[in-house]
C-alpha cells in the first residue's frame, strides 16, 4: 500500500488529501479536515442572546451567513418576524456576503490554477497575456473590496457583523450611504464582467488542455434558493434528485433529519452528509442547476450562456466555478436595484418576549444551505446544532478526488499532474474547514 | 521589497480576510506564505511573521515553533493568538470531557487540551488585538506601528451623545429594544463597554448600534494590570452614568461574549508577567 499526502492551500482552513493506492490501483481519496474548536459544545450555557455575536466567530469568512442564521433561530424560537425593512437589509447583507466570497473563490483562490501561478499576488501578469491580466490582482481586489464595504454597511461590521438583531435590525441605511454604495457597486460591475470573461475563457483553455472538466457523474443537488430573483435569505430547502430536471423534495430547515443523513468519520473532524445513500452537492452549481433565469440583465446573459452550453443539470465539478461567476455578478446587479428602494425607514425592529423551546435558522450561504438549531432552556442554549454546507459536500469531493486519482495513477506511474488535479478538485467546491468542523 | 508570512493556527480566518481588505500592503510587501491564498510549501525567511489563531492542536504547535525561527519580527494578531479566543469559552471541565471523549480521532492532530495564545509558547514582538484587528490596523502594524494615531478609548471614536439626565434603571440585554441614533447606548441601557477598550478601530460597533464589547481589550491604562482593575473602571462609568445595580453588570461582564473579550491580556503567560503597553498597538 503506497499513501500519498496532498497538503491543501487556497482553501478556507486546515485540510489535505490523503489517497491510498495498492499496486497502481486507487483504494481510497479521502479528504481530511484537521482543525476543531468544539462550538456544539462551547456554547452549552451561554445566554441565547448572545449568540449573534459568539457564533459568527465560527468562520470569518462565511461570518455574515452565520450572524444571521443565528438570529433567525432565535426569532423561530421566541415566535417573532421582523418588519420588511429588516428583512431586506438583511437580504443585501448576504448579496455582501456573496459578492465577496464569490470574488475571493474565483480570483484569488482558483484563477492562479487557469494561470499556473502559486498566487494571483506573485507575478507580474503582464507578462502573461497583455491587457486581459493587466493588474489583475488590484482588480480582484477592487470588486471583494466593494462586497466588503456593502457587508459594512448592512452589517456594522466588514467581519462578524452585528446589526441584525433579534426582531429585525439595529437601524436602517440612510440615502447618503446607500447612493455612495450604488456608485461603487456600479464601477464594480464592469471589472466584475471583464474579470469573468477572463477567467471563463481560461477555464476552457484549461479543460481542453486537461481534456476534462472533472467528475461530471449525476449527484443530488442541494439549495435554499429559488425562482428568478434569487433570495439567500433562504426560506425553504430543495432538493433536485440524481435523475436530473426537477425538484424532488422540499423542506423546512425543522425536518432537515428526514431528508438529509449527517454522519460523522473517524478520520476527519469533519462530518458528511448524503441523501439516501446518493452523493450530494450544493454551493454554486446546485444554485445553477435549479435556477432557470435570472431577472438581472448581466447574470442572466452568463447564465443561460451557461445552461447552453453545459446543459442544466450540468454536473462537471469545474462548472462550479463558472457557476460562482455568474452569482458575483448577480449579487452586484441585485445589490444596485435594492440600494435603488429607500432604506431608510423608521421601522427596523419589533419588540419581542424571549421564551424557551426551540428553533430553526435557514440561510443560503455561499456554500450552500445553513441551518443553526438551538435548543433553549431557562433563557440558555441547551443544545446547539451547527449544519453545514460544506459538510453537504464532502462525499461529492471525495468521488472527485477518487475520478482524478484514477486518472492520474496507473500501474505503471503517478502523473505529477495529479498534484495540481486535487487542488483545482477540492477548490472547486470552494471548502470552507472552520465551518465544518466548527 | 520587504516579505511577510501569516501562520494561520486554530481560527476563523477572519483576521486573513482582514489583512486583504487592507489591499494597500500588495505595493510595500511581498506576501511569501499565507496558505489562504498563497500555495507555498513552508515559511521562508521573512522580515514579519504575522500569526493569527490559537495553539489548538500538536500541529499548530510544530508550525508555531518551526515558523518563528524564520522570522525577524512576530506579531501576535486577533484574539484567538493572544489569548487563546473563543475557543476557550470551551475551557471548563464539563465541556472539555465532552469533546475529548467525542472528537478523539485516530488519523487527525491530537487536540491539546485547551486553545493557548501563541505567547505561551514563543517571544512575540507585537501584539495587534481585535475580532478581527481591522484593515486599517492590519496596515499600521505592517507599516509604521509606531506612528499609528488613535484614541486612546472606543468611546472617543465613537461619536455618539452622552446624557447626564438619562439613566436607566436596568439593563436591556444585547438583543432588545429600539436603538436611538446618536444617543450614548450607555444612556439607551445597554451594556457598553467602550469607554475603557482600547481605540483604534473607529467604533464601528457602537457606530451601527451594537455595544462594544471591548474585542480590542482594555486601553493602555488597564492593560498591564489584572483584570479586576478593568472590571472595576467598567463599573465606575455604570454607576455614574446608570443606576443599575453593580450585580447586574457584573453578571453581563462575566457572561461569555463578553468574557470573552475581556479577559484576553488577563492571561499572563511566561514568569506571569503582563504584556508591556508598548508592544500593544
């Protein structure tokens, strides 16, 4: 038995790659995450309310999806809906959120494997190609900056945010502060676009070189999204069956027990989940695959560009990452016409009672679904259950892993080819190690 | 061009994703190892070390202690490096029982029993506190620490109102009420500690509504003394401005998001001594 390490970079948190071979022959991929901090268990005792602001320190980068699923399991619990207004500042907090991950996935994480760098911030990319990589970095930079500053100014805060609150918002957005964002949202959006062509024509480059676009066998598709205006302020769970086409199941986070079987692995800190014993996907491609149209002008040309030319479902694992590219531009396109609506009305926030019992928190964060369920006892957490989208995705990479390990060994050698494949694998689903072991 | 590494340890990334919004470091530094965004094998030499995260795992301890002898200069940032974070909210027996017998993994790092700041295992030149430090922090320590300008207190930044003729009787929780805009949240009852946690990051907590809940940790006055004396300062200002009853405050102080925050210099490491207010930025 031969086992091969693969350490992973460009990737949220602590993880590598571990595939055993006998004689040429792939036995196991395994995706490994090695970090743990014990939230389920740290927060026993703590006050309820004080969830918000503990809970986003799952992750720093998904810490917004966190922040706010955390506050609507609260709201479940204690019976409350916040007013509209809180509802859309919450909405354009995690187009913030989006825009930023988004940004980050595709430019700094996944374009050096189109360029062959180690790093967007290591070569001059002039020396590449010309004007299309001029500067490329400060480009990235500018568009996450402007996903940065919208989080800021929906969430008081660029990370752990802390403006949503139990019964809706600490306050709303004034004029002023909303045009300022619109502006820089609007300068974004054509560098957004220039950066997307870029890179998709890079991704083509690249999978005809390889002569792939990776595991492309049918999984199960997983999301909290739905309809031509996609909100990720997630209200139900759907699920699109490995036969492809339609949506088979939908649920409320409270019976996600009865859909979704999370179990742990002794060789992770990670869990997994599947959906009756079929391999499941969410994050961007699950996103995708359900939404036939966007009503923002830009997204939608790239979307159905997408559906066109991949099909819908499309299944490839790199499509992932074109996916995310069409929601970066979604998010600013839909983050401009919100900023358009007034923000600045009186109510933002409705009193409530705090109770015992339990409650639910949905959100569709970047990865996919998000649930926070808290159980309440004497005004203090109980119980508190962390599902995470990344956890979704876990048996998805290790099948990834497993097509690309195959195709790089054989009886004969190991393709150092193999090296980069499990990078470009496991960044394709965008992991993110803080939440998933949490 | 001067090079700098960032070890990320046990944490959240939010410092990393900090450190790239501060963009404006990409003309001054080159950034060799960062494993976020950097696909580099280990830290190479460097002129800055910047360390972010707790020492978690027997891993974190082998990078931590391979790492700083690469470096001229190591700054410990956010409070997971300086104090260990928020992972010790985990740090009492019943907890700690629960997740050694649960998450005993045999193919993984072996999880040390309690999340440690880095300082308890290496001499770091500089600390830069928050949760996390923001951008403009992240570019102060990178650059010129030095000549960093800054209030010496959260409130001073935070530019809302205090009045001397409201005072609440009680507390209001951290989720309750209506906030009033430009009115001290001290007045409004809620529990606010930024009148003694160390500025420099512009309040943007206090700014959108939200008490500060001293991530920063205590001003230059407090910070090489235990922590009773912050507490202590802390329940001055209720008392003048508040009539609250000192129990109450005490209980929210002592309540875990803001223990949290507030006992992360308390922690001496070493011969026990505090961290000098001059390596503090």
């Amino acid at each position: 038995m031969t086992t091969l390490t693969f350490p992973l970079s460009r990737i949220e948190g602590h993880a590598r790659v571990v595939i055993d071979t006998r004689g040429g022959i792939v036995q196991s991929a395994k995706f490994q995450a090695t970090e743990f901090r014990g939230f389920e268990y740290l927060v026993k005792g703590a006050p309820a309310e004080q969830m918000p602001v503990i809970v986003p320190r799952i992750c720093g980068v998904c810490s917004t999806a966190h922040h706010v699923a955390s506050v609507k399991a609260l709201e479940d619990a204690y019976g409350v809906t916040p007013p509209p207004l809180a509802l859309t500042i919450r909405e354009l907090l995690l187009l913030g959120q989006l825009l930023q991950n988004q940004a980050t996935s595709l430019f700094i994480f996944t374009m050096p494997d189109r360029l062959g760098v180690d790093s967007i911030f290591d070569v001059d990319m002039t020396e590449l190609d010309g004007d299309a990589l001029a500067g490329v970095a400060a480009r990235a930079l500018q568009v996450r900056q402007a996903g940065t500053h919208l989080i800021t100014l929906a969430g008081g805060q660029f990370i752990h945010p802390v403006k949503a609150v139990v019964g809706g918002v600490t306050g709303g957005i004034s004029a002023e502060a909303a045009s300022a964002m619109k502006a820089e949202l609007a300068d974004a959006l054509p560098v957004a676009c220039a950066l997307f062509d870029t890179y998709w024509d890079y991704s083509v480059a690249l999978s005809e070189r390889l002569g792939t676009w990776g595991d492309d066998a049918p999984a199960c598709y997983l999301t909290a999204v739905s309809g031509t205006k996609p909100n990720y302020y997630g209200d139900f769970l759907r699920l699109m069956g490995c036969e492809g086409g339609d949506v088979c199941a939908q649920f409320p986070a409270r019976k996600f027990r009865a859909f979704l079987t999370v179990e742990e692995a002794e060789y992770s800190y990670a869990a997994q989940t599947s959906y009756k014993g079929n391999v499941l996907r969410a994050n961007s491609l699950a996103r995708a695959n359900l939404v036939d149209s966007l009503e923002t002008p830009c997204a939608n040309e790239y979307l159905q560009r997408f559906h066109r030319e991949f099909g819908q479902p499309a299944h490839a694992i790199l499509l992932f990452d074109l996916a995310r590219g069409i929601e970066l531009v979604y998010a600013i396109e839909r983050a401009i016409e919100i900023l358009s609506e007034s923000l600045d009305g009186a109510e933002t926030r409705l009193p409530y009672e705090p109770r015992d019992g339990e409650g639910y928190g949905l959100v569709e964060a970047p990865r996919g679904p998000l649930i926070h369920h808290y159980r309440i006892e004497n005004g203090l957490i109980a119980q508190a259950e962390f599902v995470i989208p990344t956890v979704h995705n876990v048996l998805a990479i290790e099948r990834a892993l497993r097509v690309a390990a195959e195709r790089y060994i054989t009886p004969e050698r190991v393709n150092l080819e193999l090296e980069r494949a499990v990078g470009r694998v496991v960044r394709a689903f965008d992991p993110c190690i803080a939440c998933a072991t949490h | 061009m001067k090079r700098f590494a960032v070890l990320q340890l046990s944490g959240c990334a939010g410092c990393e994703v900090a450190l790239l919004n501060a963009e404006a470091w990409v003309a001054e530094y080159k950034l060799v190892y960062m494993p976020l965004v950097v696909s580099a094998e280990d830290v190479p030499e460097v002129d800055v070390l910047l360390i972010s995260g707790g020492v978690r795992t027997d891993e974190d301890l082998y990078k931590l202690r391979r790492a700083v002898k690469k470096a001229q200069q190591v700054v410990a940032v956010g409070t997971c490096a300086l104090s260990g974070g928020v992972a010790n909210l985990g740090d009492r027996d019943d907890v700690r029982a629960l997740f050694l017998a649960e998450k005993d993994r045999p193919h993984v790092p072996r999880l040390l029993p309690k999340s440690h700041p880095v300082d308890a295992f290496v001499a770091v030149d500089l600390y830069l506190p928050g949760c996390p430090p923001t951008s403009e922090l992240f570019m102060a320590v990178l650059t010129n620490p030095l000549e960093f300008q800054a209030s010496k207190v959260v409130c001073q930044e935070c530019g809302r109102q205090k009045l001397k003729d409201v005072k609440p009787a009680h507390l209001l929780g951290f989720q309750q009420g209506e906030v009033r805009p430009d009115v001290c949240l001290i007045n409004q009852g809620y529990l606010c500690v930024g009148s003694s946690t160390r500025g420099g990051c512009r309040a943007p907590c206090p700014r959108a509504g939200h008490p500060c809940v001293g991530c920063r940790g205590p001003s230059d006055v407090f910070i090489e003394k235990e922590s009773a004396a912050w507490f202590t300062s802390i329940k001055r200002v209720f008392a003048t401005m508040t009539n609250v009853p000192e129990d109450e405050i005490e209980r929210g102080l002592r309540s875990p998001q803001l223990a949290l925050f507030l006992f992360q210099f308390s922690d001496y490491t070493g011969d026990h001594q505090p961290r000098p207010k001059e390596k503090v930025l």
